[in-house]
C-alpha cells in the first residue's frame, strides 16, 4: 500500500479522494491552509465512512514555497487537487491565476525532489472546453485545449485551470522530466457533500433547491459524480498507462432546467421552491448589474459544450454512474445535512 498526499484535503472533491484511498488501503496525508480544520475534517470523514478516521493535516498554502518539501517527504504519490475555486467573480481576470499555476509548480518541484513515483493534478473541463468561440469542437476531448486568451468565452476560473495545467505538462517535459503526471479533468461534479462546507459547484444544487433561482437560466454543463471523480484519481494514480495523460471526467450536457426538473420528480417537497421556466438571456446579463456573481454565468448562455469520456473509459476502466443518480444523492445530502 502507498503513501500519498493529498492537497486540499478540506475541499469537496478531495474528500473524496481521500474517503476512496483510505478505504483501498492506502496512508494519507493532508495539506490545508490551516491545519485547525484537523480535527473538523476528521469528523467529516469520519462521518461519511462511519467509522473512526484520522488523517495527517499539514500546513501549506499554494502562494508560498513554506510546507510543502514537508508535506511530500516520503511520498508515493501527490494527489494535487486544490487550487482557488471561488463561487464569486475576482476582480482582475489574472487573480487566480498566480496560486494556481504558481502552486501547481511548488507541488511538482517539490514532488520531484523528494521522489516521488506519480502525481495526479485536478484540472477541469475549463482546460479543455473554453475560448473556442463558436468554432468549439462536438465532442471536446483530451486532444483539446481552451484558449484563455479569448476573455468573451472564458471566467478567470476558466483562465486558471488551462494556464495552471499549461505550466503543469511544460514542467514535467522539460526541468522537471521523469516525474510522471497525470490530470484528471472533470466537468460540473455533483454528488454527496460530506460537510456544510460545499464547493462551488454544489452550489448548483442549493440555488435551485433553496428557491433562489425563480427561473432556471439558459446555462447548462456536463454532470459528473464527485465519487467517479475520486475514483478517476486513485485509477490514475495506478494505471500505468495513465502517465502522461489527461483524462476527461464528465458525463453528459444537462441544462440547468432539466436538473431542475429532475429534482422536481424525485423531491415534490421542493416543488415550490424548483424554478419553472427559463430566465430570458437579457434579463440574466442585466441581472449581472446588482448581482455581479452572475457574470460568471454570461458566457454559459445558450452554450452547449459536449465532452466524450471514451479516454476515460477505456484507458482506467472508468464507469460512471447516472447524472440523475449524481443529482439526486448530492440534494439527498444536502437535505440530510440541513443545507436546503
Ligand atoms: P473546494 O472549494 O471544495 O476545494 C478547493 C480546495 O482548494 C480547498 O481545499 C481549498 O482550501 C484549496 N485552496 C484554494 N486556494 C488555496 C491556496 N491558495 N492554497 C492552498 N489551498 C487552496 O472545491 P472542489 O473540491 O470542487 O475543487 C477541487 C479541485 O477540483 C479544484 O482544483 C477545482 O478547480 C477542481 N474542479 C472542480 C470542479 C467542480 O465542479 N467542483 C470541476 C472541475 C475541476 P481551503 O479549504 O483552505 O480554502
């Protein structure tokens, strides 16, 4: 059985990850910003995996060199799976970029010198699905890259993930070369939340569910389970052919309005708080005027981005599970967790 640490260890995909490494057998151990949240992710897991669970949280932040030889010393494997993924809009398209790209390299540089065998890097489907304009290829795949410099087709999340993943493949084939990487790249992730404490994309979830939403925008994404998305990790970690490659995690396009209709059918509690109909393109960007968050949205309107996971499939023996089984176990846990 492996060492292996995991970045982020408080997020919600890495909670995950964790959750699946520690049930295969493996050590982990965890780095946050703040190692107070120790005690806190213990009884996350915990709780999820319904026994006693202790993981090692060691303090390293992805704007700083402190930490992280550390953190890595004595490794297997790195599981790099934070970086900045906030549900609001920064100000300056290039403020996420820096603690993105800029950890991605400590966690590698650091990795490399300390030996260990493979890092697995969450990217996204940002890296991959964005800046085509309307030229974007159907379906996107592994072969594909966004263009971040096209800022009308892109969020500075979007920028963060294709720059940060750029600077990630450039190390491993030049200063950093014999350090095995491979990046997993998921879509929209649903599924169970583990804690109160819910990543951005949950956050589809609790808009529709908490009636914030009173019409559903015309924005839509690629559903993937947050429990397929660890898996695709821990299989990456393994496989051997999976080093050097990226991995599209998703599964299929969903407009907001059909998750919505699905969550219609499985919780009639919440029919009155589900949005009916579709919120007009130009009623939304006014709507970005006093309630700027929204912006992130203006470049989803109308879009479809469709995404083959064959890769996936075939290369790691990946088997997804239903989008509406990831839609409806991620609201059941936010039901359960009192969230909505
Ligand atoms: P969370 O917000 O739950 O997790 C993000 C994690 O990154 C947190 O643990 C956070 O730590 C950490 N982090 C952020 N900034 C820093 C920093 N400067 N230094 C150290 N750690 C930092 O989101 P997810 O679990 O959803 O996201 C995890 C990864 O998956 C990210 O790389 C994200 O881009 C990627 N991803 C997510 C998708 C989704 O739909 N959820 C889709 C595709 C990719 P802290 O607790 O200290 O804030």
């Amino acid at each position: 059985m492996a060492k292996v640490l995991v970045t982020g260890a408080t997020g919600f995909i890495a909670g995950h990850v964790i959750h699946q490494l520690l049930e295969a057998g493996h050590e982990v151990r965890g780095t946050a910003r703040s190692v107070s949240r120790g005690p806190q992710l213990d009884q996350v897991l915990s709780a999820y995996a319904g026994k006693p669970v202790h993981v090692e949280l060691v303090a390293a932040d992805l704007s700083s060199d402190d930490g992280w030889a550390a953190a890595v010393a004595g490794m297997d494997y790195v599981q790099h799976v934070a970086s900045p993924f906030p549900a609001t809009v920064p100000k300056h398209p290039d403020e996420l970029v820096a603690p993105a790209r800029d950890g991605a390299l400590r966690v590698l540089k650091a990795a490399k010198a300390a030996g260990v065998k493979r890092v697995v890097m969450t990217s996204s489907m940002a890296a991959i699905a964005y800046g085509w304009g309307d030229k974007r290829p159907n379906p996107l795949t592994e072969e594909h890259w966004s263009n971040p410099d096209n800022l009308a087709d892109n969020t500075a999340y979007t920028r963060s993930k294709t720059i940060a993943e750029k600077a990630a493949w450039d190390y491993v084939n030049g200063e950093g070369k014999g350090l095995e990487l491979a990046v997993i790249n998921p879509s929209a992730v649903l599924g169970p939340a583990m804690s109160e404490d819910v990543s951005s994309s949950i956050q589809i979830l609790t808009q529709l569910m908490t009636g914030k939403a009173p019409a559903s925008p015309k924005v839509g994404f690629c559903v993937v389970d947050v429990r397929d998305v660890a898996d695709a990790h821990v299989k990456a970690m393994t496989v051997p052919a999976a080093a050097g490659e990226r991995f599209l995690a998703s599964g299929r396009f969903m407009w907001m309005s059909e998750v919505a209709d699905v969550l219609r059918k499985e919780f009639p509690a919440y029919g009155r708080k589900l949005p009916k109909g579709e919120l007009p393109n130009w009623l939304l960007k006014a709507m970005t005027l006093i309630n700027p968050p929204l912006g992130q949205l203006v470049p989803e309107l109308g879009r479809e981005r469709h995404c083959s996971n064959d890769k996936a499939r075939n290369l790691l023996g990946w088997t997804p599970r239903t989008e509406e089984a990831s839609i409806i176990d991620g609201a059941r846990s936010l039901i359960d967790l009192k969230i909505v």
